[in-house]
C-alpha cells in the first residue's frame, strides 16, 4: 500500500462536536474561568430576557444561591405572588364602582341579548332571540337555455317543479307518436320537450 496515494487526500474526518463548539462558543463570564461558557443563567429581577454565560460548574453554583426576589421586602413578595395568579392584570370586587361600570358597558353583548344578536345575525333563530323577519328568499337567476326550456314546455320563470313535470307528462302524452298518427312534425316537437326537461331535471328545477 502506498501511504502517497491521492486516494488518502480525500479522506475526511469528522470533527469532534464538543471541540468544535467550544471554538464558537462565548467565555466563561465568572471571574477567573476561562472555561467556555455554554449554560446561560438569568440576570436578575427588573433585567428579565438578559442572561449570563457560564460554564457547568458555575453556572450550577450560580443557580444555587439565585433569589428572583433579593432585596425586597417580605410584603412586597406577597403582593407580587398574589397579583402572578391573575397575570399581573387589574381586576375588582364583584358589586364595586368599576364592575358596575363594566357590567353596564358591555350589558348588549351578553349571552341572549336582542341586541346583541340582531348585530350579529342569526337567520335559522339558532339561539331563540328576538328577530326580525326573514327576507324572502330572491328569484333564481336563469341563464339562457334554461329560460330557452322553459319558452319550450310553454310555461314562464316562475313555474314550479310540480308545474314542469305536469306540463312535461300532458306535451309528451299529446306529441307521442301512438296519440298522433306518426306525424313527423309531432315527433320533432317531441324530441324539443324531453331535451326541454332533461336541462331543467339536471338544472334543480324539478
């Protein structure tokens, strides 16, 4: 085996991780430790979102001895836990100035309110309050050769599905090549009044 050939240049070795990280990776900030720092442990109270840089060994000591709350008072410690169960917000006594205040704002918004479902709209009365009446529901719109098959059977936009089939059995009983004799015109009449019924089947009208 020959220790020069070119095939030993293409050789690639997989860097070890902990090395490589420990190059990028920021120093130690605990004085004297020129370890690096890969554990981040929070600044304090009042710097929420800044963090130090330690390495294993300190930033488990720093951990050990942090307080959150160091230098406040035990009243002040209270208070701050008792106002974290509510996340910080304001709030009030049921019956006090501003609930009172609050309830008479948002009294149209409450569940079964008239109002507050008139805003908002509920056509199938899903939820039992006061509405007004229901518009009419609008005339469909007939495109061409819908209005072209209704001209056809003899009956005008506002003919309902019971009127197309009745219309549609007494045309075909009348054009039908036994009640006619074999006319030829009668047969073409015919042949106008199923395609007639067909487009206007397939269309929902009947």
């Amino acid at each position: 085996m020959k220790l020069n050939s070119k095939y030993f240049e293409k050789i690639r070795i997989r860097p070890d991780p902990k090395v490589e990280t420990d190059v990028h990776a920021p120093r130690c900030q605990w004085d004297g430790c020129e370890e690096p720092g890969h554990h981040r442990a929070p600044v304090g109270r009042e710097r929420e979102g800044e963090y130090f840089c330690f390495c294993f060994e300190h930033v488990r000591h720093y951990n050990k001895n942090y307080n959150y709350f160091s230098g406040l008072k035990d009243t002040e410690i209270a208070r701050f836990q008792k106002e974290a169960m509510t996340g910080h917000r304001p709030t009030w006594k049921v019956g006090s100035a501003n609930s009172g205040q609050a309830a008479a704002d948002f009294a149209p918004f409450r569940s079964g309110h008239a109002a507050y479902f008139r805003r908002i709209g509920d056509p199938f009365n899903l939820f039992g309050g006061e509405q007004a009446e229901p518009q009419a529901p609008k005339a469909k719109r007939l495109r061409p050769l819908e209005a072209k098959a209704l001209e056809t059977l003899g009956l005008d936009e506002n003919a309902t599905g019971d009127h197309i089939r009745a219309r549609y059995k007494a045309l075909v009983k009348r054009h039908h090549p036994d009640a006619n004799g074999g006319d030829r015109g009668s047969e073409e009449r015919l042949r106008d009044v199923i395609k007639a019924y067909r487009l206007l089947k397939q269309a929902g009208f009947c």
